[in-house]
C-alpha cells in the first residue's frame, strides 16, 4: 500500500507559509460557524450575505466589487493550499467542496478547515487542475456571477491572479521546495478557466512569474484603494 504524503503534518507546513495557505484540519475547530464550501456555491441566499458582510467591511455599496473580491480572496485561497503542497510534495489534497468546509472570519480571507486530508490520485498538474479549477472555480464563478452579475471575463482573470499571487508568496517563502512550481503554473494557465486571461513572461531563470491580465477585480472601487500589481490599467512597465 502507497503511503499518503498529503498528511495533516504537511498542510500545517503549509499553512506556516502565510494566511492564505493555512487550513485546519482534523476535529472541528473551537468557535463552530463552518458550512460545507459546496453549500457556498449553490444556495444563494448564504452567498448573497456573505457578500452583504463583505461589502459592509469594505465600505462600498457596490455589490459587484464586493462579489469580486470575495471571489479572488477564495481562489487565491484554494490554490495556496493546493499549490503548497504540489511544492512540498508532489502530491495535491483533494478539496473538493464537499470535503473542504468554510466560515467567515472577523477579518481576513475565509478561514477553511479540511476534516480528513486525502489525495488527488493523478499527477500535479491534472492534479492540480481538476481540485481547483474543475471542482472548485467553476461552479463559484458560476455562483458569483449568478448572485451578483459580475462579467465572466473578470472571474476568469481573477482564478488567474490569485494562482500568481499564490505562486510569488509561495517561492518567496519556500524558495527551496523539492517540487517545482512555476512550471505547474505555466501549465495551469494555458488550460481553462485561465488560458486567455493576460499575458505572463519569466522575470529570471528561478524566479516568479510576471503576470499582466486583460481586465480588472474592480478592487480600485473600494474607497481608498488602488490597483492591483497585474491590473490592466497600470501602465505596462509597472506590472508585477
């Protein structure tokens, strides 16, 4: 019998690296409020609240910047943890919506807690692939774009955003992994929902990505903010 490697001890590395990486896993944490992520995708009226919270905490009264962020926020957070582990191991935990449960936090991304880590059973990148993209961005993207009326195309450059977002932290933080990403990466983004999303070149040999998408999160709408690294409004020389 083949040893699981995506195990409770790896996770943890994991969520070592930074807030969107982390996840809980066995007994279910003190505090309660967790929900079934699949329940997130599909009953509107709970996403719909949740994205009533999120745009009280933002401070802006439209819906459609709050339903974007909360969807890049999201996304960045199951590729951290899905990418992490690829990194760390080889291997890619299976997070699919009915398995992986969520609540909101006071402050700061969904905290997500994985009850019984197992395995994708293919290689990283279908891997990778399948858990995220398939099981995952799909069917929120389809969610968010119900409740709230934001553009495919936006959801589309934000699954990608958030998949180089978590590859810059992650080589930032784990620049020695045994597993490489950045090919992983390249690989994720000429596949769907990301292929045609923005344009992405190698900075260095070993290094990150850079990445410049077609369209905007609408973050800049938030009172106070700006835009992001990757934003196709900034002027070219000054995407990251």
């Amino acid at each position: 019998m083949v040893t699981a490697v995506i195990t409770p001890a790896v996770l943890a590395r994991g969520s070592g690296i930074g807030p969107y990486f982390a996840v809980t896993t066995g007994a279910r944490p003190v505090g309660g409020g967790f929900r079934p992520l699949a329940e997130l995708y599909g009953d509107s009226d709970v996403l719909a609240e949740c994205l009533r919270v999120v745009s009280g905490r933002l401070g802006t009264d439209q819906p459609r910047v709050a339903a974007s962020t909360l969807h890049l926020g999201t996304a960045s957070r199951l590729w951290s943890i899905a990418l992490a582990c690829a990194a760390l191991t080889g291997r890619v935990p299976d997070l699919g919506p009915d398995r992986l449960w969520w609540r909101l936090p006071a402050s700061g991304p969904l905290d997500l807690w994985l009850p019984d880590p197992r395995e994708v059973d293919q290689e990283p990148l279908p891997a990778l692939h399948h858990t995220v993209a398939v099981q995952n961005l799909a069917p929120w993207a389809e969610a968010v774009r119900r409740v709230s009326g934001v553009s495919p195309h936006t959801l589309g450059g934000n699954a990608a955003s958030a998949l180089i977002g978590a590859h810059r932290v992650l080589l930032a933080r784990e620049p020695h992994a045994p597993y490489a990403a950045v090919p992983l990466v390249r690989g994720l983004l000429d596949r769907p929902p990301l292929a045609g999303t923005g344009t992405c070149r190698t900075t260095t040999p070993d290094g990150p990505l850079a990445f410049r998408r077609r369209n905007c999160c609408l973050y800049y709408r938030v009172p106070g903010a700006g835009t992001c690294g990757d934003c196709v409004l900034n002027p070219k020389e000054k995407t990251s």
